[in-house]
C-alpha cells in the first residue's frame, strides 16, 4: 500500500453498479455483484466469471489525486506530495495523459500557493 493509497482511502468511493457498467463497457445485467475489497474491487460477470478492478483505474481516484493537490495549503505539503504522486505514476504505470494532466493541475496550484506566499 503507498502512502498516497493510504491518504485517499479508496473503500470510501461511492461506487455503484451503474459506475462499474459504465468502466468495463457492459450492460449492469451482466454483473451478478460486485466485491469491495482492501485494494481492488472483485466484480462477478455473468459472461466471463470474476474480473478485478483496480481502484487506480476509476476516474474517482484520479478526481481523489487532483483533490488532494488542490487542497494542499503550503509549498511543502505540495512538494512532498508531488513526490508521492511521482511514484504512484512510475509505480502502477499512469498513463501519460494522465500524468500531464496531473502536471498541469500541481503546477497551478504551486503557481496559486506561490502568488499568494508574495502576497503575505
């Protein structure tokens, strides 16, 4: 478990069937049910058995990352969480849509916390 896993606490995701139909592109009459489980999510289908999906493939956990970021209140904090970022994407292999993105959204908010650091 990463420390960033740890911060977002995926098990309190509002996740529905709806979501997970959604995600794997099938109708929900597919899904018999679907597991929570520490750090995946097992999902029982009527067409091919069990499929697990990782919490770090739902949009919930990018919009979780990007919360995170833009609650930061000091350069440090952003700092040290860009570092925590940087190995969650090195790690579970983000793609890199997704890791520009997150650049873009940390660099705002460092652009954001450094104007207002020459403000005080």
């Amino acid at each position: 478990m990463t420390i960033l896993f740890r911060r977002i606490k995926p098990q309190s995701f509002p996740i529905t069937i709806d979501l997970i139909s959604q995600f794997l592109g099938i109708p929900k009459s597919m899904i018999i049910r679907a597991e929570r489980w520490a750090y995946i999510i097992f999902v029982h289908r009527r067409d091919k058995g069990g499929q697990f999906i990782s919490y770090r493939k739902l949009k919930l956990w990018i919009e979780a990352i990007i919360a995170l970021i833009q609650k930061t209140t000091t350069l440090d904090e952003l700092w040290q969480l860009g570092l925590w970022i940087r190995q969650e994407c090195r790690k579970f292999n983000y793609t890199q849509t997704v890791v520009e993105y997150l650049r873009s959204i940390w660099a705002k908010q460092r652009d954001d916390l450094g104007s207002l650091a020459h403000v005080r």
